[in-house]
C-alpha cells in the first residue's frame, strides 16, 4: 500500500505506467469474458433457435446486461487514449477500417436488440435477427485479427506511425487467431445459455457446446503453435507465458469434463477462466511493449515511450480507483437481479 501512496505522489513514477497496463489488460480481459458470452449467444441465435420465439428467448439471455458488458470496450479504448496517448494514435490511425467496421457491427447489433420486438413481421424479424447474428461474428473476428498482429508486430516507424500493407493486417497468423476468438465467443455464450435457459433450448444448447468444445481447443492449440513461430511472446517471457498457457489447457479441459457432466456453473467458470488466462497471456508478453514494430525493436511502442505525463496518470489513477468499485458494484447487482432463467411461459421483452 505504501508503495502505491508514493507512486501517486510521483517517488515511483514508472509503477503508475505498470498500473496503467495492468489496468488496460483487465479491462480487456472482462471485456472478452463478460461480452464474450453476449457475441456467443448472438450467433447461436441463427443456428440453434428453431423458431423466433427460441431466438427471442436468446436474446433475452443477454438483454440487461450487454450493453453494460460492452462498456469495458468502451473504459478500455478511453484508458489507452488517457494514460498511453502515443498508443491510441497508432493504433486507431493504423487500424482505423477495421475500428470502423466493429463500431458498426457493434451499432448494429445494439440497435437490432431494440427494435427486433418492435413488430412481428417475418421479413422485420429476419433482418434483425440476421443483423444481431453478423453484429455478433464481426467483433470477436476483428478483435481476434487485431490482437494476432499486435503480438506478431507491424510496421511502426520513428515517428510511432503504422504503414502495414494488407499482408500485415491479413496472414494465416492474424486469420486464425480471429477464428479462434470467435469459436471461443461461441461456445463460452452456449455455456451460458445452457445456465440462462429452460427446457429443450438448454438441451440443444448443451449438445452443440459439447461439438464446438473440440473445434474450440483444436483452434486453440493451432493458435498456440502458430503463436510461437510468428510471435516472440514465448522468448519474451519464457517461464510465465508457457505456464499460463499451460492453465489454459487445463481449465479448458477441465471445462470439457463437466460440460459432459452436466455441471453447468463449473462449466461455464472453467471456460471463463480459460478466457481470461488466454487474453492474460498475450499482454504478458506483449509487457512492457503495447505495439511491436517489425521493422525494428528500438521502434516498438513501450509503456514508457507511449504514456501520459505523471500528472495525469496520478489523476487518473486517483478517480479510477474511487469511481470502480461503484461500477462494479452496479454490475454485479444487475447480474444478481437477473438470475432467474428465460422460460417460454413468461412475457419476453425483446
């Protein structure tokens, strides 16, 4: 505690630059678990839903709780635009076509939750319904692409501008890991709607989790090798990237034994936890870089050569540390007050 008291108070500047990333790397990380399961449940509406009611009763699932889910996105891109501002300007200049596209897809996706129970029209329905289900791939995919290239490094100059071609932003490196995020999205959001709903919808839902675990941890484990050719994360910390690596396997492993045991609640938290240790990995090797230049190493983007002065991180750090514990408390008591599971017997708002 005493340590962190004199790093506000500027002794220790560089911790606050460590906090910061810290900070970055679990928002991101409640971002993939928490909207992850809300971009799972918006695809299986196309394929595992029956009818419009099955899909209304999916979407249902995730309504008071996506939007708030989306917010760590939000908090995340507004932590890196304060605390590492050189980051910001790389990255979204350098990404910005993709950025476009996922503010869309995500636009979309919103919208389509509000205004699918506005009528009751095959054709109105079937938009929507396709507009969630698009609104639900595009993000994970794009994050995932974003993501696999941030840890195999692009073209960053002195200047921290991005120059990258469209061989940077598109490889068989950048492509799977997209697929990968987006197979783990799925079945993290049929995990969770075998815990969301009643009846048949919750046997099908189990069923097609138990087929998309395998695909899942095959994608995965190509990652993981892919990774380590194309990537420096492993040299870069060799004890500890292996090791969580390694958790990962294990707690996707352990969630595959309960999801054929039925045991909803320890499946979904293996898998959570598989999450979690999966996106962990990729900021501790990426750590104390934020953006890797492939050009050459002396032009990477560090926590250092890309943060704010001392006096704003010392501000920001001040009122994220007052201001959290209310966002999280809000958060945890809206998932409390929706605990009850969808049936098709009560009135569906959307």
């Amino acid at each position: 505690m005493s340590l962190w008291i004199h790093s506000i108070k500027g002794e220790k500047n560089l911790s606050l630059n460590e906090l910061w990333f810290l900070l970055v790397a679990v928002l991101f990380i409640g971002f993939f678990f928490l909207e992850g399961f809300d971009f799972g449940v918006g695809m299986a509406t196309r394929f595992l839903a029956k009818s419009s009611n099955e899909r209304k009763m999916l979407v249902n699932t995730i309504g008071p709780f996506w939007d708030a889910n989306e917010v760590w996105l939000i908090t995340a891109g507004g932590a890196i635009f304060a605390a590492f501002p050189n980051w910001y300007a790389t990255m979204f200049s350098g990404y910005y076509l993709p950025f476009v596209v996922l503010l869309l897809a995500l636009i979309g996706r919103g919208v389509s939750f509000e205004f699918r129970g506005q009528k009751d029209t095959k054709t109105w329905l079937k938009t929507w319904d396709w507009i969630i289900f698009f609104g639900s791939l595009l993000p994970p995919f794009l994050l995932g692409v974003l993501f696999s290239t941030l840890a195999k490094g692009m073209p960053i100059d002195k200047e921290m501008n991005l120059h990258g071609g469209f061989t940077d932003y598109v490889n068989i490196f950048s492509v799977w890991g997209g697929i990968t995020i987006v197979l783990i999205c799925l079945l993290h959001g049929l995990q969770f709607i075998a815990l969301r709903v009643e009846g048949e919808l919750r046997i099908r839902a189990t069923k097609l989790a138990k087929k998309v675990w395998f695909a899942t941890v095959v994608a995965l484990l190509i990652f993981v090798a892919l990774a380590f050719v194309y990537t420096d994360l492993f040299t870069a910390r060799p004890v500890l990237v292996p090791l969580m690596i390694g958790l990962v396997v294990v707690f996707y492993l352990l969630s595959g034994f309960f999801l054929w045991k039925g045991r909803e609640i320890l499946t979904f938290t293996f898998g959570g936890l598989g999450i979690v240790f999966t996106v962990g990995a990729i900021f501790v090797g990426l750590f104390p870089r934020v953006m890797i230049s492939s050009i050459t190493e002396a032009y990477n983007l560090t926590i250092y050569n890309a943060a704010s002065g001392h006096y704003s991180l010392s501000v920001m750090t001040i009122v994220a540390v007052t201001l959290l514990p209310f966002v999280l408390g809000y958060q945890i008591w809206s998932y409390y007050v929706f605990r009850k599971r969808v049936s098709d017997k009560e009135k569906l708002t959307y």
